[in-house]
C-alpha cells in the first residue's frame, strides 16, 4: 500500500531512480508518480520497464521516463542523466537503487566476478551523483538516497562481494554529503530489511525462511517494496531538509 501522506514539494520536481523497473525500483517510480513528481528511471530490462510506463501512466496522469541502460556502462549513465534533466529539467532528487544481489561462496569467486558486482552494487552510486550534482549546485538544493541494506550490518554470509558494495555505500554516502552540503544538497542511505520482492520469492523465499525471519521483526508483518517508498519521500521533501549523512534502517525492527 503506497503511503497517504502528500509532499507538495515534490510536485513538478525531477526525479531520477536507477533500476527502476522491477522490485522496490518500481515500486518508487509508481510512489514519486503519484507525489506529482516528474519522474525518470534508469533499467536495463526493457518489456517490464514499459509496461510499468503504461501503468503508472494509467495511475498517475503521466508516464515516467524510460531510460534504457546498463549501469556499468558509465558514459551511458552519464547520458541517461542529460536526457532526464533534458526532459524535466535538472534532477534535484537522486534515488540510487539499483542493486544485484546474487549469492555466491567465497571461493568461487574470481577478480572478473568482484569488479563486476561492485561495477553494479557501488561503483553506480558514485557516478550518478557526480553526474547530477552540477544541476543541483545550480539549483541550490537537492536531495540523493543511496540504497544500502541491512545484509551486511547481520553478517550475511553468502554474498560477501555484495555486503562489501552495501558497506562501502554507507561510506560513500558520508562522504558526499560533507562535500555536497555546502550547496545545499543532503545526501543519506536507506537500509532495506528482507522486501520482499517477485526476484525474492523467485530464488530465495521459503515459507520456514520468511516465517522465521518475521518472528524477529517487531512488526511481524512481510515487508514489502511499496514500504520503501514513504523513507524515500520523506528523505527527498523538505521535511528532512536539516537530515543529511545518516542511514535510515526500515527493517521492522529486526535489528
């Protein structure tokens, strides 16, 4: 269920999101949509990424802005970036989502395979700030939400290249906003729990596993992508204007 509550400051405000065609992506471009936002995304997987075009289109009285690209590619990136801001003006909020979060043993990992996952799991986050903070500095203001996750604060033990990536955001998050908060722009992480997600329930999810880690939630409820959507409008309106370098953990209290 999408949060009730309105941020009029985020009407007419250009939005850009990075994998934003499936899972919590998706479910933050349909959130901004709806917060009259002019929202663009940036996937890689073009048949989802239209049809979710076409149906927050239906909801929200205008379509999003597809943006075909690989993240790894960084010149594509920096494109995507320039044909958002050509389409809605400048972006002045930045969600960094996108996020692969393949499993994998220690010892079968090789150098080709960790300059991969951290080329889509960190190295992203950087570039895309740096490619939006001109238009922020001009505009005096703006907000960037880097998704971390709460995989690496419990000690997962099966993806350890990818809790590296997550731990290395949280840094990089601190980072920026020291540097970018002279320009009024704010720059914070979003730590996930267990979403839930169709890719979740697709590799991971069991009945025992879910029921399991529920049962240590404080809010024994399944977390779900549209969960994440209030954390990140709150962080992108001005009524966190005085909010930058922190981490918002929205587990449901399982730490």
């Amino acid at each position: 269920m999408m949060p009730s509550a309105r941020f009029p400051d985020l009407q007419d405000a250009s939005v850009l999101i990075t994998g934003g065609g499936s899972g919590i992506g998706a479910a933050l471009v349909e959130g901004f949509a709806l917060q009259g936002a002019k929202v663009a995304f940036i996937d890689i997987a073009d048949a989802p990424s239209k049809a979710l075009c076409v149906r927050v289109g239906e909801q929200a009285g205008a379509s999003p802005l597809f943006l075909n690209a690989d993240l790894r590619d960084i010149e594509a990136l920096r494109a995507c970036v320039v044909r958002a801001a050509e389409a809605h003006g400048p972006v002045t909020v930045l969600v960094n989502n996108a996020a692969l979060d393949d499993r994998h043993a220690v010892e079968d990992v090789t150098v080709d395979y960790w300059d991969n996952n951290q080329s889509i799991n960190l190295r992203p986050h950087f570039f895309t700030a740096q490619a939006v903070a001109p238009g922020m500095k001009r505009a005096g203001r703006g907000s960037i939400i880097n998704f971390t996750s709460t995989s690496f604060m419990i000690n997962h033990p099966d993806m350890p290249s990818y809790t590296t990536a997550k731990a290395g955001i949280v840094g990089l998050t601190k980072g920026l906003a020291g540097e970018l908060g002279p320009h009024g722009i704010r720059v914070n992480a979003v730590a996930p729990g267990w979403v839930v997600t169709e890719r979740q329930r697709a590799l991971w999810v069991t009945e025992e596993a879910l029921a399991a880690h529920v049962s240590r939630q404080c809010i024994r409820q399944v977390m779900q992508p549209h969960d994440m959507v209030g954390p990140c409008l709150f962080l992108a309106s001005d009524a966190s204007r005085m909010l930058t370098a922190q981490t918002l953990i929205v587990d449901a209290g399982f730490l």
